[in-house]
C-alpha cells in the first residue's frame, strides 16, 4: 500500500462477487485499491442465499475463500457503510468523496449474542427482506466481512436503548461515533453496484402484498436459509402447512411494462428454490409456471434433472393473476401456445423477479453512461469509468466472476497508462 493512504490505483464501488473479485485479483497483481460497499458486510445478494448454483453450496463456501484472500492483501482498503457522494475530476486523479456511516463499536473480541437478547428494540430485518425483526444490537450475518457487531442506526436516539446500552459487557459499543467524510483519489473506477430485485408491488395482478403468502425469489432463500427468519423451517408466513407451492416465472420479466429484458438465471434460481422444497418438504407438489425455460449452459442438466422429478410440476404458461380464493392461493395462467386458461390451488407462491441494475434505481453520483434499462454501456475503451459484473448485465456468479477478472485487467491497463 502507497504512504498516502487515501490515493489508489483503482477504486471499486460495490462489495457483492464482482467488486470483491475485481478489487482482490487487481490487488493480487499488484495494485493499491480502494473498495467502497455501502452495507455492513461485504458479500453482496449472494450472501443472502440459502445455497448457490452450480454446486449449491451455501453463501459461506464462495465468499470465505474471497475473505481470506483480502484479509491477507495489504494492497486493498475495504470501506464498509461507506457510499460516495460525489465524484469530480478525470484519470489519473478522479477524486471520489465517500461517506462513512458509523457502526456505533468498536472492534472487540466478544461474543454479544446473550447480551443483545436483552436489548429493549427491535426493527424490521432488512437482510431478511422485513420478514421478522432483530435486535438493535446485532451481528450482519455469520460471516459477516468485517466480522464486527453493529449497532442499528434506527436505535440511536432511543432513551431506552441508550440506557441499556450502558450494560455493555464488554466496552465495544461506542454510541459517540459519528459520519465521517474521506475523499479518496483513483487512477480509475470499476462500478460493481449489482443489481435489485425488481419491485413486486408494481406487479398488481400478482398479488404482491394481499397475503403473506405470496413471497419473491429473494425473499424465498431467505426463507429457506438456516439463518434466516424460520430458521430454515420452510413453512408459509402465515402459518399454515405448505402441501402446494407455485413458482411464478417472468414476473415482471420479458415485459414491456416492467423488465424488457430476460434476467437469465431466475429459471435456474427457480429450480434451484424446487429443491429446497424437495428436501425439506418432501411430500409437497411443486408447480412452476414458465414461458420458457432459460438454463443456458451447463444449467440444461440442471434443468434435465428436475424435469425427471414427479414431484415438480412444469406448466407452459404466462401468470395472468394470483389471488386468495378460499384458504388458497389461486394462480391462473394462460398458456403461450394454445392460448388455454389453467387455475391451481396452492399454499404458497414464489414470484420470481428479475434483476433491475441498481443504477436504475439509485442515482450514481457521476453522468454514467447506462443504456434504457440502466446498465453501464461499455463501448468507450479510454473511459476511466467501467462498469463490472451485474451492473452490466443479468449473469450468474460464474459469469460475474469471469467478468471481474476482465475489470481487473481493465483497471492495470489505465494504472500503467497515467
Ligand atoms: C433469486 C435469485 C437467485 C440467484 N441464485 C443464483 C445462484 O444460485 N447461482 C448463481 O450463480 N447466481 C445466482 N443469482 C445471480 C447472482 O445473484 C448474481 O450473479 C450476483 O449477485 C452478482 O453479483 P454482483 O456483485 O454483480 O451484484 P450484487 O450481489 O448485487 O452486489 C452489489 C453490491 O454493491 C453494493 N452497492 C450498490 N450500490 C452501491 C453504491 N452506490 N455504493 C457502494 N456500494 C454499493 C451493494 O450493496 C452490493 O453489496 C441469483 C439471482 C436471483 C435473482
């Protein structure tokens, strides 16, 4: 690492697979880094499933690997709750000025777990998409890069919890910690902000939001994750047993109203989700509703394998309504080819949005260039400014990865050109 410790060769904004990849394989060839994410952990949308495909291994197996490959890089500084606020400037001196919310503790070596179940306050779980709440003492998640508990920004300012605070065991809470500003300086800038789950309540005829249980993908992982709201007890939130569940694919994909385009892994994420019902319910009916199945690559296998299953149900048709019917869920879908209606009763239903590009959603503080659905454009090649995995485009880990390994070239080639 440089003496100045706030000039780097390349600064990569986003902390998901593609920024961690991109930051540690440009480090690992011997360029000073800075990597911003503006969560608690680094780890992205992936440290938030229940297991990832190909090999369906849980979020840990990948992302440790990474932790520990920064962990002992000095060439990279890792910034967490940290955003930028304003990027001025061209190579090789872009200046990013980056806001740093605080944590409320210190690092200590002390397991708060007990303590913090005492804690008066609670507020919704946003890793687990606001299907329970916790504590306002809390820990990101198991893994959680800096391994660091936190304190709910929410809490502050709560007479209660401040005074409990004061039972600290351990002297690492510090509720005097405050924003700070640092501006860092980079010869370039690879965007890894990712992606979002398309926004279920524009999806009306879906019933997003009339039952609890009508879920989305996402929210479904965190249902089936061991650390997730039930424990990784798969049952529906409103309670009831799940005999019957739907998968509804495209919802809000492939439609000029919504998401034009496709997001290309949420079949493979669908059928992925059919064998977490599989082995924790293994008596109940899997019905998924499709247009087409897209399992490009050595997913057709994948895609082989379920086809086989008696227990997974393949319907070729569009969604056309979801609604409660009953104690049920009925979901009616029009098939694509022959044009027939179809209605089936189920317990719970998965809507599987696609991937919006986090551009789309939240303004970038510099006039980036995004094509119409907000993903970066790549076609200037003496652009300082490059856009990196899932920015770019809808892809798996697998091609997010390949993609970061790209950036990282990218990123020696303007540091060696300033
Ligand atoms: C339901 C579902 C299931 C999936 N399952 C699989 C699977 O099993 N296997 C597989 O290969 N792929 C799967 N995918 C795809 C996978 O999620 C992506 O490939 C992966 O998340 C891409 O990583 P990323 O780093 O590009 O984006 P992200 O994971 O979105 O990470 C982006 C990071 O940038 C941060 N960020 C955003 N904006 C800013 C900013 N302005 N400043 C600082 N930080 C910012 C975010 O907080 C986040 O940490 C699935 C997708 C869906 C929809």
């Amino acid at each position: 690492m440089s003496q100045d410790q706030t000039a780097f060769d390349l600064l990569v904004v986003g902390g998901g697979v593609a920024g961690i990849t991109t930051a540690i394989e440009a480090a690992e060839a011997g360029l000073t880094v800075a990597l911003v994410e503006k969560e608690a952990s680094l780890g992205g949308r992936v440290s938030r499933f229940h297991h990832y495909f190909p090999k369906l291994c849980p979020p840990s197996c990948g992302l440790e690997i990474n932790f520990r490959r920064l962990r002992s890089n000095t060439n990279v500084k890792v910034f967490t709750l940290a955003s930028i606020e304003k990027i001025e400037g061209d190579a090789p001196s872009i200046q990013a000025t980056v806001k740093i919310k605080p944590r409320y503790t210190k690092p200590v070596s002390f397991d708060y777990t007990a303590w913090a179940e005492s804690c008066p306050v609670e507020f919704e779980d946003d890793f687990n998409y606001g299907m329970n709440s916790r504590k306002g003492v809390f820990y990101p998640w198991e893994n959680a890069y800096p391994p660091q508990w936190m304190v709910d920004e929410r809490a502050i300012g709560n007479a209660e919890f401040e005074e409990w605070a004061k039972s600290d065991p351990a002297g690492g809470i510090d509720l005097t910690q405050a924003e700070e500003t640092v501006v860092l300086t980079a010869k370039s800038v690879a965007w890894a902000t990712g992606w979002k789950p398309y926004d279920p309540t524009n999806l009306t005829e879906l019933g997003f939001g009339s039952s609890p249980d009508i879920l989305t993908n996402v929210m479904f992982e965190r249902l089936s994750a061991p650390n997730g709201p039930t424990g990784g007890k798969l049952e529906a939130p409103s309670g009831k047993e799940v005999k019957r569940i739907a998968f509804v694919q495209c919802a809000g994909s492939r439609d000029e109203n919504h998401l034009p385009f496709c997001s290309g892994v949420c079949c493979a994420a669908s059928l992925k989700q059919a064998t977490y019902v599989r082995d924790k319910l293994p008596e109940a009916d899997i019905h998924m509703f499709y247009i087409d199945v897209r399992t490009p690559g050595r997913l057709e296998d994948f895609y082989q394998d379920r086809q086989e299953d008696e227990k997974i149900n393949l319907h070729r048709g569009k969604v056309a309504k979801v609604e409660t019917v009953g104690d049920g869920l009925q979901v009616t879908a029009e098939n694509t080819l022959t044009g027939d209606l179809e209605q089936v009763t189920v317990d719970l239903v998965v809507l599987a949005t696609g991937m919006q590009p986090t551009a789309a959603v939240e303004k970038l503080p510099f006039n980036a260039n995004l094509d119409e659905n907000g993903f970066f454009i790549q076609d200037d090649e003496a652009s300082a400014h490059y856009g990196v995995g899932t920015a770019v485009r809808p892809s798996g880990v697998a091609e997010t990865l390949q993609d970061a390994t790209g950036a990282a070239i990218k990123a020696l080639q303007m540091a060696r050109r300033s």
